[in-house]
DNA sequence: TTAGGGTTAG
C-alpha cells in the first residue's frame, strides 16, 4: 500500500460522500491516494483502482490522473490520450491537463495541443487562464511564433490580458521565438501587472538576445530579486562568454548571504571550468562538500567536466565512480573528458560499459569516441565506430563527426581518403575541415597538395589568419622561404593575427604571457631561468626546430624567438614560483608548436617536474619526458 | 482541481 507521505486525492473523497459509497469503498477511496511526485507505476495503481470503481469515463478522477501524468517525465503519450478518449464529457479541467501533458517538452509535437483546444472550443467549452497558460508553453516549447501570436490573439480577445501568469508565459514564449522585442512590448504594456517572475522572464529574454548591459541595469533596477533574479544573471554572463563578470556576480550574491542553488553552482562551475583555472572552481567545490550538498546528477556532472578541463582527469574518474546516481551526460563528460587526455583505449571500455548498462549513444557521445580514435590514430576503430553510429544507432553524422574522422584519415597519411569524405558529405562543408587537411599537408609535407587546399581556404575566408599560417608553415617546412614571406605578407595585408597567450595560476593570481612578453614583475627572473632552461636542454642534446617560426629572420633570431614563446615564459614562471611537488598548469589559447612540445618534455625530465598543458583542442600532460599524446596531435 | 522564470555533455 501506499506511504504515508501521501497527498489524499481530496475530490476522491468528496465524490464519495456525493454517492454515498459504502464503507469498504469509502476505505478503498482513502488508500487511493498519492504521493506528491508520482511514479507512473504509482499512477497506473491508482487508475487501476478507479477502473475497478467503475469511474473511468468521470471527468474529474481522470482530469486528476492527468495532472499527475503532466508533471512526470518519461510519460507515454499514448497512455495520457487512451485516459482522456475514455472520458465521457471531458471538463475544462480534464482539457486543461491532456493540453499540459501534450505541451511537454517532451511530447514529440507540442502543437498538438492546439487541435485539442480547437475541439473543446468546437464542445462549446470556455478556455480558462489555466489553458492559456499551458497551450503558451507549447508554443514556447516549439518556439512556434506563428502560433503563439494566433494563441496571443485569443487571450486578448477572451480578456485574459491582464492575467499575470499568461502575461509572464508570453514574455517567455516571445523569448524562446527569439522575437525579443514582443517580449519587451508584453513586460512595457502594464507596469503595475508584474511579479518577481515577469522582471525574472524579461531578463531571462534579454540575456538570451545577448542584450546583456540592458540585462545588466534591469537587474539592477529590479526591487525585488529571488534566486532565480541571480541565476538568470550569472547564466546571462556566462552564456554571453562573459566568464569572469559571471563569477564576479556569484561572489556578490554569496556576500549578500543568498545560498546558491542547485543551477546556480552548476553555472558557476560550468565558468570555472571554461576558465580552465583550477583555484576557483575547487573552492566552490570545497564549499559545495562544507555545506553537504548533495553530489546531484548536474552538479556531479559539472564537477567532472571541470576536473577533466583542469587537466585532473584522475579526479573526474573517482567522482565519476562516487556518482549515485548518473544521466547520459554524466557518461558523455566523462567519455568526452577521458577523450581530451587521450586515453582512447579507457574511451572504448567506458563506451562498452555505457550500452551495457542500457543506454543509447547519442550525436555527443560518438563525438568523444571518434575524437578518442582520431588522438590516439585509431583508423580502423574510428572506422568502425563511424559506421556504428550511422548504421546501428541511426545517428546522421554532423560537421564534428565528420572533422574527428577528417583528422583521424589525414594523420594517419591517408590524405585522399579524408579528401573523398570530405567531398561526399551531406552536411554543409566547413571550411575547417580542409584546413585539418592542410595541417596533414604540413606533417606529411605535402607542398603541392598543401598549397592548392591552402589557395581555396583564403580564397573562402581572406581574413582568417589561420590559413595563412598554415600555409607559410607548409613552406617554411620545405624550407620555401620567399613563399612564406609572401604569404605573410598577404596575411598581414588582410587580416590582423590572433596573439598568442598562455597562462598560470600561480600565488593566487592570473598570469599571462605573450610572446617576447617583457611586461611581467618578475620580467628579469623569468629571462635568467629561460636562460638556464635553455642552457640545460642544449646540455640534454636539445637541437631547436625552427620551422614554426614564420619570420623572415636569420636563424639564429628564429632560435631566439622560439625560446620567448609565451608557453615557456610561463613554465619558466611555473618553476621560479612552485614547489617541485607542485605540477605546473598551463592554458594556452593556441596550439602548441612542435619544439615548445619537444622542450617541455626535455624539461619535464631534467627538472622532475610534472606539466600539464591546455592548448587549443587538447592537453598534453608532460612527465619523465614524455607526452600523453605520445607526439601524436 | 490543473499554472510561470534560471542549470550539466562537443
């Protein structure tokens, strides 16, 4: 039977003295309660007990069977409408809940719902505010504009205007359409029909728009903030890349003394993790443990994505392995984590023990195993799982997949393979893809081919820097020195370079280095270690590589600025300041060059030190002069 | 007797 936390089915009672039920139903009808949140085993319980009382067509026990079937996920839709059908004159209470549970985020056509509206106008039954309120979320879940207007049109015309709950569900339907500006006409038309949730929605909508300093002075403006007020604002940071200002915000509210909630520290892990600096986030971790908040599926999934961002990947697998409970992006960040540290073959196992235990790989997950098989130059595995995605799963592959097999070909040496996919796709090309062509031009030395892919690619996009680049690094490799001046001529005519930049947490603070940097406190200590870095590496029988190096200097200028990249300024920072226990962190926004990977690793050998490296698409974690990449990226 | 806003994976 039933617990006793149970919420009575208060107009099961109420039909019982109605129709004077005999004692042993009137007891049936007391046990016939439900808890709070439901099961649908439970639900299905208590629509069995009705079916046995001979209730089934009455429109107020079954309108209540659906409002419980409206809240719970998972819920097959097929069910709610075999519960409604049987009902011999549906309420405006029972079309109220068929309307919400087809509306569902997750009912396959929300719109639905709208021809259910019709057919109760056509039985000549009055909408309520509560119908309004549920056929908005439809079209909300939609972001059908054209039928929220008509929806909009019918609230005025029926007097519902003035009705704050479907005035708030039409700013936010007007939100999801990414029709801001009818948002704003909704919030402007009545000042005094506003609550917390109307100024929380028009903010909502304007940090979705991206409006975020509008977003800003109307969250300074708002009298009356909830947590919600605070957790739209900081996401509103957050998602507009604005990582910092997020945090800042979080810190302001934490000073205020609001505790934050569940999406609010899932948030600001999230920006700490995109931050890729490792302080922040693991004292909102630690805060997260003092306060006995319990390890949930999003915030146990942030917290290893974090991990894995940080270059901690032990640490996202022991949380992984702590986790109670997990959802399909609990195994998504750790199979995507495991992926990014190159651990192809622990990818693999995760993904076995990932369908064993029952679920279904979706577009991401197949992104981290061919991204795993693509580090690790698994050709024939990435073939394999490729075909699997397609042919099994039914998964049509997206510009991502198609770049990790792009990649995995093309490094492997079977550039014409890559080319040929590449021609055959059925996704709209991105132009990135040939240039993952052109970087396997550059390692296989490929000029003419390299040259050709590197001619469309600037041809396609003049003011990237990037192809250019490459371009002149495919010359410099075949020692073509005239060439890569004239293709950094051409870049700097047409585009304005991205510099470089790399950075170390180090004493509580945020160091960043560019090239060449000389603006550093400890500007002349930094020089003096590069120097006996440079010293000891030669010592180890270190020759420098001078072919990333673009400019059309003597070589021995080519040494030197090689030797002043902002990544060693960084680990030559990283020694001079910590402990030899102490591993060094460093993120970088660019990929890593091949001699600053090849100094590192002589440096994580005679030094003893442990150095981890986030660059552009990876990290390469150096010990006892090796990469976990084992050179391969 | 049914209602609204903010959250995690590439």
């Amino acid at each position: 039977m039933f617990i006793s936390k149970t919420k009575p089915l208060r107009c099961l009672t109420k039909h019982i003295s109605k129709f004077h039920l005999s004692t042993a139903l009137f007891h049936t009808w007391h046990f016939l309660s439900l808890p709070s949140s439901p099961s649908l085993t439970q639900i299905k319980q208590a629509h069995a007990r009705i079916l046995v009382s001979g209730l089934a067509a009455d429109a107020r026990f079954m309108g209540h069977l659906l409002a419980h079937l409206s809240l719970s996920d998972s819920v097959p839709l097929g069910y709610c409408k075999s519960i409604f059908r049987a009902i011999s004159f549906p309420s405006v209470f029972a079309f109220n809940n068929m309307i919400r549970c087809l509306a569902k985020g997750n009912s396959n056509s929300p719109l639905q719902s709208l021809a259910l509206y019709s057919s109760m106008q056509r039985g000549y039954l009055k909408p309520n505010n509560y119908t309004f309120t549920f056929l908005l979320q439809a079209c909300s879940f939609a972001s059908a504009n054209t039928e929220g207007i008509q929806v909009h049109t019918h609230v005025m015309k029926l007097g519902f205007g003035n009705d704050v709950f479907i005035r708030n569900a039409l700013i936010h339907l007007y939100c999801a359409c990414s029709r801001v500006e009818n948002s704003k006409r909704v919030f402007e038309e009545d000042a005094l029909c506003r609550d917390v949730v109307t100024w929380n929605s028009m903010l909502a909508a304007l940090v979705r728009s991206g409006q975020i300093s509008v977003a800003e002075r109307m969250f300074v403006e708002m009298l009356d903030k909830d947590v919600i007020s605070w957790s739209t604002m900081i996401t509103g940071y957050v998602q507009n890349g604005l990582l910092k200002k997020g945090l800042e915000c979080f810190n302001e509210m934490r000073e205020k003394g609001i505790k934050p909630n569940e999406a609010i520290l899932v948030t600001a892990l999230s920006a700490s993790a995109q931050l890729g600096l490792i302080s922040y986030g693991r004292l909102i971790h630690s805060t997260i443990e003092s306060v006995n908040f319990p390890l949930t599926v999003p915030v146990g999934t942030t917290l290893i994505d974090m991990y894995a961002k940080y270059g901690c990947i032990e640490q996202s697998k022991f949380l992984f392995n702590c986790m109670p409970k997990k959802d399909i992006c609990t195994w998504n960040v750790m199979i995507c984590g495991l992926a990014l540290h190159c651990h192809a073959k622990q990818v693999l196992a995760l993904f076995q023990s990932f369908i064993s235990e029952g679920f279904s790989p979706v577009n991401i997950t197949f992104i981290g195993v061919l991204n795993a098989c693509s580090r690790a130059g698994m050709v024939s595995e990435g073939r394999h799982y490729f075909k699997l995605m397609t042919n099994d799963y039914g998964i049509q592959p997206e510009m991502e997949h198609y770049g990790c097999m792009v990649d995995l070909l093309a490094r492997a040496g079977l550039i014409d393979e890559a080319a040929q996919l590449i021609e055959t796709m059925v996704v709209p090309l991105d132009p990135v893809l040939w240039s993952t062509l052109l970087g396997a031009c550059k390692i296989y030395g490929l000029v003419e081919m390299g040259e050709n892919i590197g001619n469309k690619l600037i041809q396609l996009d003049p003011n990237r820097d990037g192809h250019y680049v490459q371009l002149a690094r495919i010359y410099a490799k075949a020692r073509k020195w005239e060439d890569v001046v004239r293709v950094r001529r051409l870049m700097a005519e047409r585009t304005r370079k991205i510099a470089g930049w790399s950075l170390i947490e180090a004493q509580g603070r945020v160091h960043r280095f560019f090239a060449g940097d000389r603006e550093h406190e400890r500007c002349y200590d930094i020089y003096k270690m590069l120097e006996s870095i440079g010293l000891r590496v030669a010592e180890a029988g270190y020759l420098p590589n001078i072919s990333p190096v673009l400019h059309d200097i003597g070589e021995e200028e080519k040494e030197n600025a090689i030797k002043e990249h902002s990544e060693r300024l960084a680990i030559a920072f990283g020694i001079l300041v910590t402990e030899v226990r102490d591993c060094i962190r460093i993120v970088k926004n660019l990929r890593v060059c091949e001699d600053c990977h090849e100094v590192t690793k002589i440096i994580s050998r005679i030094f003893k030190r442990e150095i981890i490296v986030r660059d552009g698409s990876r990290f390469h974690h150096f010990k006892e002069g090796k990469c976990s990449c084992l050179d391969y990226w």
